[in-house]
C-alpha cells in the first residue's frame, strides 16, 4: 500500500545477508586496540627521555660522519643563524608574516549553501506546515519517495530548491540561508534552460518557477515576480495543462501529437496522482494570474473560455490517493449565482473561484468603455450580485473563532472586487441615452452602501489575516477611517514582506498628507 501511495515499484527480497559482526570479529579488534596502546606508551616514554636530557647528555651522543641521503636540502648553518636575513636569498617559499595572516582574516569567506540533513528535513516540514496551504501542487509521499535521491534528475532538483526557497521565507530561522537558496534556485533553473533541448519541458520545471514568482513576488521585487510567472505561464501553456480533461476529438490529434513531445521527460503513463497534481499546478498559476493583474489592471494570459481542465480535488482524496471527479469551472460558476452548494469545496476551489469572479470584473472594467449603457449595467449587475452572494457565504468562514487564512484572503479578494466595482461607476462617463444614464445613476445608489459596508468587513479581514492589500483611495470617510489600519499593518510586515514594502511606499505619500 506504501509503495502503491508512493507510485513506485515495490521491491521483496527473498534472501537476507546475515546479520551481527563475522566470527573472531570482535576479538581481532580488541588486539588491535591493545596493540596501538602499547605503541602509544612506547613514544611517550621516548619523548620524555628526549626532554630529560641535559646538554653534556647530547655531547655523548655520536655524530654520523656520512651525511645521510635526503630529498631535502641540508641546512649548513648554525641553528638560528638561519633565520637572520635568510629571508631574501633562502630557496623556500617566503614566510606569511602577522601582518597578512590580519589581512587574510579580513577577506570575505565562502558563502556556500550547505543543506545537512536536518536542514533538509527542516525546509521540507514547513513546506509542508505553511507553503502547502497555498501552493499545494506537490504529493507528500510523492515528494518524500524522491527528495533524498542522490541521482534524482534536475527537473526535481530545481523543483526540491524552489520549495525551500518559498518555505525560508516563512520562518525567520532561515532567513539567511533563504537568499542562499533563492540564488541557488535561479541558478539551477537558468541552467536547466541553458542545457535542455526546446521541447523537453517537464512538469517540475513549470513548478519551480510557479514557487519562486511567488516568492519574488512577496519577498523580492514585485516586477521580477511578474517575469518569472511569466515564464511559468508560457511553459503550462506549452504543456497546454488547461485542457488536460478535454475530450478527445479528431480535431485534436495533432495538439496531443505536439503535447507528447513536449513530456518527454514524465512517465508514459500518467496516474491520478500525477493528473491531479497537473491541475493543481494550473490552477495556481491561473489564481496567480488573476490576482496579479488586478493590481495594475493588466490583460490576463489565461482565457476562462478556453479552459477544459477539472477543478483541484479535495485535499483528502489527494493526499490518499483516493480518485475522484470534480466539475468544471463553467459548471460551478452558475450555481453559485443562484444557490450555494451543499457540498464543501476545498479553499484552494475557492481560491479558484474567487480569483475566477476577480478576473470578470477585471475584464468587466477593461472593457466598459467600448459597451452600451445598457448591457455595461446588465453585465454589471450581474457580476454585482454574483459578489454579493460570495461575500455573505465567505462572511461566515471569516467570522469563525479559527479563521481559514485562503478562505479569509478569498473574502478579502471578493470585496476588493466589490470595490472596484463602485470605483468604475463612479469613474465611467455617462452616455447620451437617457436611459443608459438613468440606470447607470441607479446602481451608483444602490451600491453606495454597500460598498461603504465592503470597507468596514475589509478592516476586519486585515486584522484576521496580519497582511496587506492595496487600498481604494476614493471612498471618502470610510477610506480615512480605514487608512490608519492599513498603514499599521504595512509597517508591521515592512521588514519581513517585500511586497508589503512596496505597498507601503506606495501610500507614504497620502500618509503624510
């Protein structure tokens, strides 16, 4: 069952060498230890002999006329005569003096990564304690069954650095070793693109970069965050991970021809496990795709209409190995506008389906300017009670006494959305139609309110969460009651987030005024 779980060959061995020390062993030993103990008390009787003796002592001594046959040259002088101005004219190297051994000490040393064992255990635990809740794209046992490999390939390498990297930046123990690891990280993975053929891509690879724009993007510079999901993006593109359930048709034979050969370097034949954990890997670049974006309002890589790949299954079932089928994106979004499900999704499907519902709005205020009045309202009013519905489902998890953090971020993600929603009322010049205006003048009143009670369930959130967001600077009395709050937070996560960092430079200005 463990080797099963493990998606390795179970191996039995039908005969065993024989245990314990060979016979005479242990005797052979003890004579050895009598015999170096022995030797050991013969040298020191010499040595004291030596030091015991006086200066008339050593006249008795003969000397040997014949000079003995020596690879070294013979020193010729009297003792300590040699050492008078022999500096310039001896034949051997020249002595360092205290003056360089001062400036040697003061050259900076060698600042290899050295993983020992326990460190190893360590980083691969608080993965798994507190990077896994939001990137769970890695099987336990999967992981385990290869990590400790002395041979395993680069792809798992790049993959094993990439997760440490991610989980350093959790605890302040590894702090210092963190920035070893995330150099290391971008050096293997630089490497692996140098030496690899273009259509080997694997799996791992994709993953490594997924882990380490995450943290660029939360602990190094939020651009080059950007540039490394980027890559990840174009090589799940490549690998075409968001139709992995797609049926096969004719039409496709060629696009699963050109998938083959960019997988070569996985098994031929893929297990649940393995499908699984090609979902999940999507879906969190898909969610990192969106959220991004929503900070500058840039255009999404990822096209929700062309995804034909299942939603993450439950954390049980993967963690087990149990297979199971979950729904598609396109079929869970239109249930939740008009009835909550009975069943649990997991909080990375929520994760999903918030970032889902964050990309429409997005989408929506990318393309207001270009739509009539009336369907910019229809299409607004629909995506406004959609964020409704989700924020008084998500305001029961957020309430709890032990808060789920990726359910309390989704909440947070549902508001802002809510936000940005009024900000593009409010900002959107009126058409000519009379009736477009009127009904565009309509939800402005009728979602003053509740965007104003958005704000006050976000103030609660910062403070459930301990992290940041960016603020809404256009709600007037509810944005200065917030501002303080969102000003404490940054500075409370300023030395340890760099994006909290950046936020905060970001609204320094208003600060001071």
């Amino acid at each position: 069952m463990a080797c099963a779980t493990a998606g390795v060959k179970c191996v039995v061995r039908e005969t065993c060498p024989p245990r314990g020390p060979k016979k005479g062993y242990l005797k052979t030993l003890q004579k050895r230890i009598d015999r170096s103990i022995r030797g050991s008390s013969i040298d020191n009787n010499e040595i004291q002999l030596t030091t015991s003796m006086t200066p008339e002592m050593t006249d008795i001594i003969p000397h040997s006329p014949v000079p003995l046959d020596s690879p070294f040259p013979i020193i010729s002088k009297e003792p300590f005569g040699y050492f008078e101005n022999s500096y310039a004219s001896s034949s051997f190297p020249s002595l360092i003096s205290l003056d360089n051994f001062q400036e040697l000490a003061q050259l900076p040393k060698e600042t290899d990564l050295v993983i020992t064992p326990m460190i190893h255990n360590d980083l691969d635990q608080l993965y798994f304690d507190r990077a896994y809740a939001f990137a769970p794209i890695v099987q336990t046992h999967r992981y385990r069954s290869w990590s400790k490999q002395p041979n395993k390939s680069q792809q798992r390498t790049c993959l094993q650095y990439a997760m440490w990297t991610l989980a350093s930046s959790l605890s302040s123990q590894f702090s210092i070793e963190g920035r070893k690891l995330y150099a290391k990280t971008r050096q293997l993975l630089h490497a692996l693109e140098s030496d690899e053929s273009y259509h080997q891509v694997s799996l791992e690879q994709a993953q490594a970069w997924t882990l380490l724009a995450i943290y660029e993007l939360t602990c190094q510079d939020f651009h080059r965050g950007m540039m490394s999901a980027g890559r990840a993006f174009r090589l799940i593109q490549m690998m075409r991970l968001y139709e992995l359930d797609a049926p096969t048709t004719s039409g496709t034979m060629q696009l699963e021809q050109y998938h083959g050969q960019l997988t070569l370097q996985g098994p031929v034949q893929d297990d649940w496990v393995d499908v699984e954990t090609k979902r999940r890997t999507f879906w969190l670049a898909y969610t990192i795709d969106r959220f991004t974006c929503m900070v500058d309002g840039l255009h999404m890589l990822f096209d929700e209409r062309l995804i034909r790949t299942r939603l993450p299954a439950p954390e049980v079932n993967f963690a087990s190995n149990r297979p199971t089928e979950t729904s598609f994106l396109t079929d869970v979004i239109p249930v939740l506008g008009l009835e909550w499900p009975h069943n649990n999704l997991s909080p990375f499907t929520e994760c999903v389906i918030g970032a889902t519902v964050c990309g429409r709005v997005l989408e929506h205020r990318q393309k207001a300017l270009g739509r009539p009045d009336q369907e910019f309202c229809r299409q607004h009013r629909g995506l406004h009670a959609l964020l409704t519905q989700r924020i008084r489902m998500l305001r029961i998890y957020a309430s709890l006494e032990y808060p789920d953090p990726i359910l309390a971020f989704v909440a947070l993600a549902a508001h802002i959305s809510m936000l940005m929603l009024y900000d593009l009322l409010r900002s959107r010049p009126l058409g000519t139609d009379a009736q477009g205006t009127q009904l565009t003048q309509a939800l402005y009143i009728e979602q003053k309110q509740q965007s104003l009670d958005a704000v006050a369930d976000v103030a609660l959130l910062i403070s459930v969460l301990d992290q940041h967001f960016q603020s809404h600077p256009g709600l007037n009395d509810a944005y200065i009651k917030l501002f303080p709050s969102i000003i404490t937070m940054l500075q409370a996560s300023n030395g340890l987030n760099g994006l909290a960092q950046n936020f905060f430079q970001l609204l320094e200005p208003n600060h001071d005024n």
